[in-house]
C-alpha cells in the first residue's frame, strides 16, 4: 500500500495596509488624496470637526493636516504626543514657506503645497510609503519638511528640507539649483529635538527642473551624531 503524503496548508496572513486620515479637507483635496493613496496601497480615511481626539482612541500610519487651519497646531502635538502615534508620518499643505516655520518642533514629514496639484500628492505618497509600510532600512531617507539657511562664501538663502538620512539631506530652493553645483556649504535647520543644527555639507547632485539639491554631510562634523541619535529614535532602530 503506498503511502499517502500530506500537504500542509500554509495560511498565509494578508498585509494590513496602512490608513492615513484626511483631517478637515474638502471634498477635492479628499478625492485628490484618496486617488494617490490608493496607487500605493494605502486607505484614506475621512476625518471633519476632529482636533485629534482619534489619536488616542485607534493607530494610525498617517495624517494630512492644513498648517494654515485653526485645528492644525492641535492636530499636529495630539499626534505627537499620543502614546501610539508620536512616529505617524505627517502630511502638511501649506500655501508659504512662513506657514511651516512653527512646527519644526513637530517634525513634519512631508508639504505639499496648495493649491493641490495632482502629480505633488503621488509624488508625497511615493516619497513617505515605505515609513508608512514600515519597510525600514537602516540608511532610509527619511521625509522631513522643515526650513533650512544655506550660506557660503558665494549665496546665501532659505531652503526647504524634503528628505534627510544619515548621510545627507534633500532640499528645494526657490531659484535656479545650477548655481549650487560643487559648493560646499552649511546649512541649519532644526530637528524637532535640536533647533538650529548646524552642519557642513557638499552638493552631490542637482535636479534642475524640480530645483532640488542633494547634499552630502561632511562626515567629520560633530552633528552628524546628533542627526543619527534623531533618526534611530524616530525609526526605533
């Protein structure tokens, strides 16, 4: 009699996606937001007339919050200040620079400026969709919205941070990016943990038709410490 072989069933658990919550957005910016998401395997959940209180009720993987609205500074500290949603990942519209400059301190992860556009919302849910998901490696380019003065011995300006890792960081600047190439510069910003980092840095690359800069830490600067301690912390690494 041969013998019968059993195979095993292997159950296999389906992957929650993860659900950020459109908070007091009107019905285009909801469907704009909603549309992006979903590209990326991330649900939307529709939030009005809320100041944060669902923060402590449920988790949540991220938010999107008008920096400009009345709520917004309350939204943004209940999230940080919950005990299951301070690593939330935070999505700011915004509609001037000037608007961002109070939530350094809360670590805003992502602008998108207003009025929206399409083609700016895939682009966030593109940039921040593995914090979201979790899918963390030690060198991860963190998405992180906070003002940044860049000064050398040619230019000096305000800039934009768009992601920041251990090695480097990612600005947007308001004028023509080729005037950057091979500067070596320094630049300050705050962490929500160190107002006014200072650190030497180098372009390493140019992205001319987005006005974005890539810029490279120098390596023996003492900061660069400070900026490690923050993300491992932000990461839980």
């Amino acid at each position: 009699m041969s013998a019968i072989w059993a195979i095993p069933h292997v159950v296999t658990q389906p992957r929650v996606r993860p659900r950020v919550a459109l908070f007091n957005l009107d019905s285009t910016e909801t469907a704009v937001f909603q549309d992006c998401f979903s590209q990326f395997g991330i649900d939307s959940i529709v939030i009005t007339e809320d100041n944060g209180n669902r923060f402590s009720r449920e988790k949540l993987e991220g938010c999107v919050v008008k920096l400009h609205s009345k709520a917004a500074t309350t939204i943004v500290e209940s999230a940080r200040n919950s005990s299951g949603n301070q690593q939330i990942v935070i999505y700011g519209l915004y509609r001037s620079i000037e608007e961002i400059r109070d939530y350094a301190k809360y670590g805003i992860n992502v602008l998108v400026r207003e009025p929206l556009q399409w083609m700016d919302c895939v682009k966030a849910a593109r940039s921040s969709r593995s914090l979201l998901l979790h899918e963390l490696r030690r060198y991860i380019r963190l998405p992180l919205a906070t003002s940044v003065a860049v000064s050398s011995t040619a230019v000096k300006f305000q800039a934009t941070s768009v992601e920041i890792s251990e090695g480097g960081m990612s600005i947007g600047i308001p004028h023509d990016a080729s005037v950057l190439d091979s500067l070596h510069l320094r630049v300050t910003f705050s962490l929500p943990t160190s107002p006014d980092l200072s650190v030497q840095a180098q372009v390493c690359w140019v992205r001319r038709s987005e006005n974005l800069v890539g810029l490279r830490f120098d390596r023996t600067d003492p900061n660069i410490t400070t900026i490690k301690r923050w993300i491992s912390k932000y990461l839980k690494l």
